[in-house]
C-alpha cells in the first residue's frame, strides 16, 4: 500500500543551526505534502505544506522542497530556536483525492539553547 | 475563531464499555477527518466524512468502530466493547472541502485508555 518514509527520527541541534527533515512517498499519484509540527500533549499544527505543481516554497524560516521524480521533499528550518522543539511530521495526500493524508512517524527535534 | 474543537480530552473505560468521542470542526469547514495515533507513532487515518455523508472508511476496522457527522451537531467516533489495543490519541482534523486540496487543521485530541 501507500507508504512515507521520514528521516531521521531523531535530531538534535544547536540553536542557530539549521535542521533537515526528508521524507520520501510512494505514491506516485501523490499531490499535495503537508508538514506538521506536534508538541507535547498537543494536536498537530500545520506549519507548511507544498502542492506537485512547485519545487519549493518558503515561509520566514521555513522552506519545503518538492522532487517529484524521486518522489521526496524535504523540511528545512534554519536559524533553530529551542521553541522549535517539538515532534514533526511530514505527510502525503493518497492520491489526488480530497481526504486522505499518509503520515509519516515523525521526527524528534530538540534545539539545545 | 475557534479552531477544531473536541471532547473529552481524557476518557478512561473499562474492557467491554463503549467510548464516544466528538469533534466539532472549525467554522466553515464540512469535512471531517479523524484519525489514530498510537505512542512513538504517526497517525493513522481511519474515517474522512462529510455532513450526513461517510466518504472513505478504509482506515477504520470492520468491527465496534462506527462514525457519524449529522447534519446538525458534532462528528462523532463510536468505539463499542473497547478493548486495551484501542488506547491511543484519536484526533480530528477539518478542512473547508470544495475544490482543490485543502489544509486539514487538528483539534486537540482525545486520549482514551482503557483499562
């Protein structure tokens, strides 16, 4: 079935650095990828997400990147804050139809003050 | 504006109970999605609704596990004679619905235990 793979499930860095979060889907029908950000206790919160017809898309600190062909896309947040620890998620429409994300298992991020 | 609303928050049963869980979805949106998600794990869609109207049930298992979005009221997920395996978090996400792809946003979750 429809599957995302999402690496590294951990990451550690200090702050000001930059962090990279990858995910790769199968689905090759897949048109929109969303990006979540959980924190404990909490719901996800969408932080940005990128539709197939753009290779990239930037937001302040945040920018996505989009490869179709090899069928990955990418989280990159710089200047890291230790308020961007949290846990985060990439996800995968199923298909082009309305409805369905495929989620990947996420990715611990701390930031070290 | 209010986001996605749900409740309870907390809800402990027992074995053999059953659990209603409800979700209230932002104004202005009518999809409903609702999804599972276990410790450690990301989540797992189960049901996508729109009101008086199930759209795509292929998460959800065949058996105790029903969901509703009546045309008046909250979207509810229905879990009868609960079993250990269901503790997890069940959140719910909303989305405007019409054309195009739209952004689904959560609500805060509901964490069942069961006991």
């Amino acid at each position: 079935g429809e599957n995302v793979e999402q690496h590294p499930s951990t990451l550690s860095v200090q702050e000001g650095d930059s962090a990279v979060i990858k995910c790769t889907y199968s689905d090759s029908a897949s048109n929109y990828f969303p990006w979540y950000k959980q924190e404990l206790g909490k719901g996800p919160q969408l932080i940005i997400d990128i539709r197939s017809n753009v290779g990239e898309k930037k937001d302040q600190r945040i920018a996505v990147t989009l490869n179709k062909t090899a069928k990955h896309f990418s989280l990159h947040i710089t200047e890291t804050q230790p308020e961007d620890s949290a846990v985060y998620f990439c996800a995968a429409s199923k298909g082009r139809s309305q409805g369905n994300l495929i989620f990947g298992k996420g990715t611990k991020l701390s930031v070290k003050p | 504006n209010a986001g996605v609303m749900q409740n309870p928050r907390h809800l402990v049963r027992r074995r053999g109970q059953e659990a209603r869980l409800r979700c209230s979805p932002m104004k202005g949106h009518s999809h409903v999605y609702w999804y599972r998600q276990l410790p450690e794990e990301g989540l797992k869609f189960m049901v996508y609704l729109q009101k008086e109207n199930i759209i795509d049930e292929s998460g959800m298992p065949k058996e105790r596990f029903s969901a509703e979005f009546p045309k008046e009221g909250p979207s509810i997920l229905r879990i009868q004679q609960v079993v250990r395996g269901d503790s997890a978090a069940y959140f719910c996400a909303s989305s405007r619905g019409s054309q195009g792809y739209n952004e689904q946003f959560f609500g805060p979750g509901t964490r069942l235990t069961v006991l």
